[in-house]
C-alpha cells in the first residue's frame, strides 16, 4: 500500500496538541454543565428547605397571636353541702322525700350521676353540714369559659358573688352582661329563701341544665 504523503513530525505534534485542547474543552464543559445541574438542584432543596423553615417559624407566631381571654378567668371554685350521689333521678328524689328537711335541696345532674346538694358556697367555711341526714362538703368548679355567649359565661363569676346586693333580687340597676332571665329567677329564688346559699343551688342548676357550655368538674 502506498500513501500519497507522508505525515511529518510537526504535523503530528500540533494534532496531539489541539486533540488534547479539545479534550480538555469537552472535559471542563462537561464539568460545566455538571456543576450548572447540581447548582440549580442545590438551589431548589435551598428553596424548599427555607419555605419549611419559614412555615416552622411562622405557625408558632400565628398560634400564639390571640386576644381571647383566658377560660379559667371564668373558672370559680364551690363548696356543696351534699347529701348523696344516686344513679338515677327515682332514686335521689326518693331519698329527698325521706327527709323533710331537705325539701329546698337540689337534685344536679353531672354527667350520669345525680347529686342532692342543699347548699352552694365559695368558701369552705361557708357550709355547714348536718347529722339528720348526714352530709359532707364536696368541693366542685364551676366553669363558663366554653360558652360563646358573654352573659352565660360570666354566670361563675355571678355566683360567686357573696353579696346579696350583686344578684339584684330588687330588680333595681341591673346591668346589661346579665342572662336574660336572670331578673325573673332571682326573684323566685328570693321568694324561695332568704339564704344565699340555698338560692345559689337553684341559680346554678337552673342555668347548668339550660347551657351544655357550663362544666361541672370535681
């Protein structure tokens, strides 16, 4: 086989050089594109993870912005004279007949017990307990924070008022954030009994049994 030309040295040199030139283009192109690739993903996670972080640090703000008050400023704290805890309503009312002292005592219903209580008050002191038929002091809170409507929830508060003249039994200046029956019962109640405590009772049970929002809790 003959050939037409013979390859000089220089000319073999210079295809070294510009094949090795163009070896090491496509070389640092690919790194390019390598590098150009794993700085947009790179980018991408950065992203990610900051919209995380920012949602992290975002939610507790948020939950913790509120204006709502408190529910334990309407929790408040009672003292029952009671005479016994009956599973149903025959039997503590069956028990009240039995005694006719206790013909002013309330039956309330908390949860599916039903409790016979003769008397209401804020302090422990205030009750006093009697042997015929024999009762003890159960202590309970009373809470209004779960109700939407202001009059209602406030009903705790009302009552643990030891001031006759707060229930406004004379039906004179009474404020607007009283239930609206407020006046009607009160005035029952007054005509009922002269004691506090005892009026307490019915005042509680009459708006426990009316609003599911109020909690009885020992």
């Amino acid at each position: 086989m003959k050939f037409s030309r013979i390859i000089g040295r220089t000319e073999l040199i210079q295809a070294a050089i510009f094949g090795s030139i163009a070896g090491i283009i496509g070389v640092v192109f690919f790194v390019f594109i390598l590098n150009s690739m794993n700085s947009e993903e790179l980018q991408q996670e950065t992203a990610e993870q900051s919209e995380e972080a920012g949602q992290e640090e975002t939610v507790p703000v948020v939950s913790g912005q509120t204006n709502t008050p408190s529910s334990d400023l309407f929790d408040k704290q009672f003292y029952a004279n009671q005479y016994g805890v009956f599973s149903s309503f025959n039997g503590a009312t069956e028990f009240m007949s039995s005694y006719p002292s206790l013909n002013l005592s309330a039956i309330v219903k908390v949860d599916n017990s039903y409790y016979i209580w003769s008397e209401i008050s804020s302090t422990k002191e205030g009750i006093t307990k009697t042997d015929d038929p024999a009762s003890f002091i159960k202590s309970f809170t009373f809470s209004g924070g779960a109700c939407t409507n202001p009059s209602i929830q406030n009903v705790p508060i009302l009552l643990s008022n030891e001031e006759r003249s707060k229930y406004y039994f004379e039906g004179t200046d009474i404020p607007e954030n009283l239930p609206t029956d407020w006046q009607t019962i009160t005035t029952a109640m007054s005509n009922l009994s002269s004691d506090l405590d005892v009026t307490r009772v019915h005042l509680l049970k009459h708006y426990f049994e009316q609003n599911n929002c109020l909690k009885i809790q020992f």
